[in-house]
C-alpha cells in the first residue's frame, strides 16, 4: 500500500493534477501542516481562535482568509507564514 507522499508524487507526474494542485497550494499547505501536527480542525480551531467552519471553508477553497487569520494558524501550527511573490 502506497503512503500519501507516494501517491501524491506519482499523481503530481500528471500536468494537468499538477495545475490543479497548484492553484490550490494554501489548502493543501493548511490540510498538510494540521495532519502533520496531528490536529483535528476543531482542536485547531480551538488553538488558533479561528472557528472550525472558516477553517474547513479555507481547506476547501471557499475561504479567504485575511493575512491575520493565517498568522494566527501558523502560530498555532508552530509554523512561520511565508507570503512571497515570485
């Protein structure tokens, strides 16, 4: 049985999973960091002050957060929020 990360790769080989993937890249970057700290949205919710719908409205694309409200995410991930142009 394939991990995550093995299954991700190989999809990401197709171009157009990888536009898709990529024009979703905040979701993702949010739904990896709460598995990797093995939190629930609600548990996050809790320790960023953020309500559990407007996190899982972020994770599924139908968010859009303000600058502070993923500030607050990523000190509750110990995280550091990135915000670049590239």
């Amino acid at each position: 049985m394939k991990t995550w990360n093995e299954y991700k790769a190989e999809q990401l080989q197709n171009p157009e999973v990888k536009k898709e993937y990529d024009a979703l890249a905040l979701e993702f970057a949010l739904i990896s960091a709460r598995q990797e700290a093995g939190m629930s949205q609600q548990e996050l919710s809790q320790l960023a002050g953020v309500t559990q719908a407007d996190i899982s409205k972020i994770e599924n694309g139908k968010g859009n957060p303000s600058i502070k409200t993923l500030q607050k995410l990523a000190a509750a991930l110990h995280k550091t929020l990135r915000i670049e142009f590239a």
